[in-house]
C-alpha cells in the first residue's frame, strides 16, 4: 500500500531548499517566533505556501483568519491578495499581534488585514448579523481547539460556494488517533470528533492533509 513517506531532517532540510518560496520579511518573522516560548503555534513555511497557493488559485480577496499570533500566516495570506484585499482577522492577545503589526507594517500589506482584539465568535456572529454572508473567499481556523466546531459553522455561512475553509493541526502532534485517555484536553476529544464529522459533511469537500501538524481543506458545495 503506498503511503506518505515519512518526513525526515533531511527530507524536510531538502523541502524547504527547492519546495518552498518564502519573503525574506517572511523568514525574519517565522525567525523571530521560533525564539518564543509558544513557537510550536506558528504554522510551517510550506504550509504557508500551500494556503497562499489556494488563495491564488480561487482568487481570493476577502478572506477570515481565527487565531493570528505573531502573524506569519496573516503576512503570507495578505501577500497573496490583490491590494484591495481584506483580511478579518480575530485575535485576543495585544501582546502576539503587537509583534505582528511590526512585520505587516514593513511588508507594506498592513491595510489589507483588519484586526479584531476579541473573542473570534464575536466577531463572526458580528459579521452575519450585519448581513456578510457568502462574501467571504476564504477562512482559516488556527485558534482554541474546543470553539473549533463553532467558528466552522459560522465560517461555513461566511464563505461563498466555492470558497475555502482551511483548519490546522487536525493531528494535534497524532493524539487524536491515540485512544482517549482520562487525562487528555479536551481540545483533543473535540478536534477528534471533528475530524470525524468533516468526514461526513455533504456540505463540502474537503481534503486532510498530512503537512504541518494537520491540514484539512474544505470546499463549500
């Protein structure tokens, strides 16, 4: 049975000198992060790529990012839309996106992502009320693990039919293909179950791919 080959130091030293290209702005920024203590939340540089790709390939312009951090992924996405792009970005940490603002700043594509220091739910439910359903390109899920099935939802009805909802760390570093235990999070149980549900989702299309720590793509019907 063929299978993903596993990704090595070396593989991945070799991946990352012909599969990716990446801004030296962007470099500096994922460089930065990897000295912070919560390094382990910043998305790989391949994944980023691949998200940017996406972006291109449906022509995105409006697009929702759920967790922001030190704002790699914000960068990369907002390289990728046309200058009149948008990203709703929703955050709850002044002192990651503080950090962020810096890089955004630098590379020029500051107005293009719109900031939200608040509970995303807030903010998603702020946006349908106002009436923005289907006017979205793009979503992208990286936040708390247990409001993921919420922001799922509200992203599904945020996005047009076509468009994309992207969520990472789908394998929670393979947890959740370990059975449950007593002690696990229950950011675990709940991507766990989620995963589960994705599958049988007929409201989409969806792909779970094994980069970074679990990517899964879905596409609105």
């Amino acid at each position: 049975m063929n299978r993903t080959l596993a990704m090595t130091e070396t593989l991945h030293a070799y991946l990352m000198q012909v599969g990716v290209r990446e801004s030296d702005i962007a470099r500096r920024l994922r460089e930065e992060t990897a000295q912070h203590r919560l390094a382990k939340m910043q998305i790989a540089p391949e994944q980023g790529q691949i998200m940017s790709l996406l972006a291109k390939l449906i022509g995105a312009k409006r697009t929702i990012e759920i967790g922001v951090f030190t704002g790699y992924s914000a960068l990369v996405m907002a390289q990728a839309l046309p200058e009149d792009g948008e990203i709703v970005a929703c955050d709850v940490s002044d002192t990651f996106t503080d950090i962020a603002h810096r890089y955004w700043t630098e590379a020029g594509v500051a107005s293009r992502i719109r900031l939200h220091l608040q509970p995303a739910q807030i903010t998603l439910d702020a946006l349908l009320a106002a009436g923005e359903h289907g006017r979205f390109d793009m979503a992208f899920i990286d936040a708390d693990k247990p409001g993921y099935a919420a922001y799922y939802e509200s992203c599904l009805q945020l996005i047009r039919q076509g468009g994309l909802i992207l969520l990472d760390n789908m394998f929670l570093n393979g947890r959740v293909a370990q059975a449950p235990a007593l002690d696990e999070t229950p950011g675990i149980d709940a991507i766990r179950r989620l995963n589960a549900f994705l599958q049988q989702d007929e409201r989409i299309d969806y792909s779970l791919l094994p980069i970074g720590d679990g990517l899964t793509v879905c596409r609105k019907r």
